[in-house]
C-alpha cells in the first residue's frame, strides 16, 4: 500500500513540476480519493457494526441511542476538530407482538397473510380487527364508494408501484400517499382500518412499513393501518374478485408514547481559510426496526462519515468548514432535520452546501441538486471529471429529506443518487440487512460524495474563475 501511494505521490510532483493547471490536480485528488476508498476504506465495517452489532435504529429505542454512542465514539477516532451531540426530541413509537393477519373466505376457512403496522398507527383492539374489505386504486377512489359502500369495513389501497417509470423514487412517488394519508382520509368515509399494498415493485412476501399520518383526525376517530406484502395484495386482491364478501382479520399492539431526547451526531473539520462557509454531508442515523436498516440508512450515515475520513487520509484539509450530520428521525418525523436547521438558522450560521446520501448503498450514478441555473451551470463544469467513475447524473432535482429545511438562501443542496432499481426490494422491510449492500458499490459512493465535496470546497458555486471553467469544460 506504502509504495503505492509512494508512486502516486512521485507521478502528482512530477505533473506539479511540468507546470500543473487544476483540472490534472483535481483528476488526481479525485483518483486519490477513490483508490483510498477502495483500497482502504472504513465505511463497509462501520456499516458492519450499525447493521449487525446494533441493528434496526428506530427512533427513541435503546438501539438508536447505542448507534449515537457508536458513531460519535468513531468520529472521536477520526480527530477531528469538534465532535457533539445535538438534542432532539423524538416520537417514540413501538411495534409490541408481531402483527397477525388472515383472510377469511368461508367460516373455519382462512389463509394467513403477511402485514406489518405502519409507524405511527394505533393498536386494533386487544382481540384484533375483523371485516368486509372494498378495494381502491387510490385516495382518489374513496369518494366514488362514499360513506355507505365504506361505512365499517377495511380499506385495501391496491395501486401498485409503476413498473415503467426508471427512476424507481417516481414510482414510490405515486403511491405512497396510500401509506401516509390512507388512513386519515379512509377514516372519513367510515372504515375501521386500512391495509396497504407494500411500496415494492417485486413480487414477494415481505411488508414494507413507513410513515403514516392521521392528520387531524380526532384521536376516538383513528383506525389501525398496516402494509400487506405485494404477493399477499396480489391473491387479496384476486380472491376479491370472485367473493366480496370475504373477511379480513388483523391484530396489531404497536403504541405511540411520549416522546423521548435523542441526539443528531455531528463531527467536523474546521475550514482553512473560510471556516464560516460550511458544508454539510449526512445521512440519517435512525431506521426501521425491521430489518437492520443497512441501505436505509446505515449506508448514507459511514458514507458521510467516510467523507471526512479521506479527506483527513489523502491530507486534503478544506478551506470550508465540513461538518458531517447524522440525522435523527427521519423515518417517522424529521425532528433531527429541522432541529439542525433551527440552530443553524438561530445562530446564523452560512451553509454553503449540503448532500445527503439516502437512497441506498448501490452504485453510485451521480447527484441531483436544488440550485440556480447559475450554481448549476457550475457544478456541470466538473462533470467530466467523474467520467472515469463511471458517474454521470448530474441534474436539477430533490435533495434529501433531513437536509431539505436547510433550503434558502444560497444553499446549494444536493443527494447522491445511487443505482435506485432494487433500492425498494428492501426499503422499510425485514430485507433491508448488511449481505444486501456490496462492498466496493458502498465504497464508490462514498468517493463520489467525497469527490464532491473536494470541488465544491476549493471552487465553491459563485465566483468560479473563467480559466478554471473552460479548463473544465
Ligand atoms: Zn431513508
């Protein structure tokens, strides 16, 4: 490894000697960046320990806080200048029993099927909810049935995901109001729970929960939700057709509580030469409790981690101050995000960038950014130094969710966006475990993160020089 890094260092002073101009230095900081993630890097056993030493990080639970104890322990490790941890307060929401289902479709006949309680959703009673379900395509649908085709039966939201759209997050999209709003607007009409087709595009038997909402909706008026695999919404939705006046049983003890202080993880190198400007990377700490929550978002929080490692190896030191933000709560609330904000904003601190990488640990493909045409105009300029990573989306677009109250001003805001094909075989279900994150496509992504960051520190969005942008064309 020593002489490898001998060499390179003996090839860069040679190119410095022959008269360097930035774009062969940025080509080979970038190539310095990716091979120590490659050859060297942490990330792949921080997301070891998260995913199966600690495991699925729901906010407010005892795994959580040990993931906040963890990664400041690592950051500690990292030596950077500062390391703390930022309160916030946090729902805390327990699953209880593990949820049963079963349809019915003559007295003593029943098939058990797969669901699991999406957060945030009360209990059914103690002995578990029975009745007639009406099926629907949407919210839209519920006012064609109205009250009387409604009134005191389970809603089964049926639209599934588009297997047509490729970018896999418009095909969640447009269905996950189904998730959050299902049961507030099914309420109205009557029903006494809903059941929800899983926010899948594969055909399997895992339910996916998520966050739902009750809006409004008086605490007496709430009714129980859950989330029914594809295979099982598939054979609900089937034996519908052929006998409406099937039964559907569900029991579910899950039990929001007070809520309870937990903590964003923040570590940071302070800027050489303009430690007011900051830059953010983050990923969300907490998780599902299903599965271990190892691409959502155990990959987006030791990449993020990963980022400022690199830097400190390859001996890059930022002339902006680089903060990474481990986000609580995102799943079920974005108190870690907005917390952030509010102090940043409370203390007038200047973000000039923030990335998040939350969408998985997969190939990475490139970035969407929330910036001016102008600001965008700049970042395309260093496109083709990704080129030979094989990274090459660089469009206008959403950013992450935990860095969004962050908008305003001048902040340019951007999200990795990683290979999203299989993101939603596992997003939110029992699946989402580390054996389904690969090594060096977790690796890849933290580079290109890394990457990032190292342009937009030394060029930042205003001001870039006209030499530095035709070299870069
Ligand atoms: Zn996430």
């Amino acid at each position: 490894m020593k002489s490898f890094y001998f060499t390179f260092i003996l090839i860069f002073s040679g190119i410095m000697a022959f008269g360097q101009n930035n774009s062969t230095s940025d080509s080979l900081n970038i190539r310095k960046i990716y091979d120590m993630s490659l050859l060297n890097g942490k990330s792949y056993e921080w997301l070891d320990h998260l995913s199966n030493e600690i495991g699925g990080r729901l906010s407010g639970s005892f795994s959580a806080q040990q993931a906040v104890e963890y990664t400041k322990v690592e950051l500690e490790k990292l030596g950077l200048d500062k390391v703390w941890l930022q309160p916030v307060m946090v729902p805390k929401w327990t699953r209880g029993e593990r949820e049963f289902a079963y349809v019915q479709t003559a007295p003593g006949v029943t098939r058990n099927v797969n669901i699991t309680a999406l957060g945030g959703s009360i209990a059914t009673p103690a002995g578990g909810t029975k009745a007639k379900v009406i099926e629907v395509q949407g919210l839209e649908q519920l006012k064609e049935y109205g009250r009387e085709q409604i009134e005191g039966k389970i809603v089964f939201y049926n639209r599934p995901m588009r297997a047509d759209h490729i970018q896999t997050f418009e095909a969640y999209g447009g269905c996950v109001d189904q998730r959050y709003s299902g049961a507030e607007e099914a309420a109205k009409y009557g029903a006494v729970g809903v059941i929800v087709r899983s926010m899948n595009l594969r055909m399997d038997d895992f339910p996916h929960t998520g966050a739902m909402s009750y809006g409004d909706t008086p605490k007496d008026k709430r009714i129980p939700a859950a989330a029914i695999s594809t295979n099982d919404a598939q054979y609900l939705s089937g034996i519908l057709k052929v006998q409406k006046d099937l039964e559907l049983y569900f029991k579910m003890s899950c039990e929001l509580h007070e809520d309870v202080e937990s903590y964003n993880v923040i570590g940071e190198i302070t800027g050489s030469e303009q430690p007011k400007e900051i830059m953010v990377v983050g990923g969300h700490l907490d998780s599902w409790d299903l599965g271990d929550g190892a691409h959502d978002d155990g990959a987006g929080v030791v990449q993020s981690m990963e980022v400022l490692r690199l830097f400190k190896e390859i001996g890059y030191k930022p002339k902006k101050t680089l903060r990474v933000v481990l986000f609580m709560n995102e799943e079920n609330g974005l108190r870690g995000g907005n917390k952030y904000a509010e102090v940043a904003k409370s203390k007038n601190e200047n973000h000039v960038f923030a990335l998040e990488s939350d969408a998985g640990g997969f190939t990475p493909r490139g970035f969407s950014f929330m910036a001016t045409d102008a600001q965008f105009d700049k970042v395309l300029a260093w496109k083709n130094l990704f080129k030979p990573y094989l990274v090459h989306y660089f469009e206008q677009g959403g950013s992450g969710a935990d860095i969004g109250p962050l908008e305003g001003g001048n902040t340019v805001l951007a999200g990795l966006r990683p290979d999203s094909q299989r993101y939603f075989d596992y997003h939110h279900a029992a699946n989402d475990t580390f054996d389904k994150v690969n090594k060096r496509e977790l690796e890849l992504g933290a580079a290109t993160m890394a990457s990032l960051v190292y342009l937009v520190d030394k060029y930042g969005f205003n001001n870039i020089s006209k030499e530095t942008t035709e070299i870069l064309d």
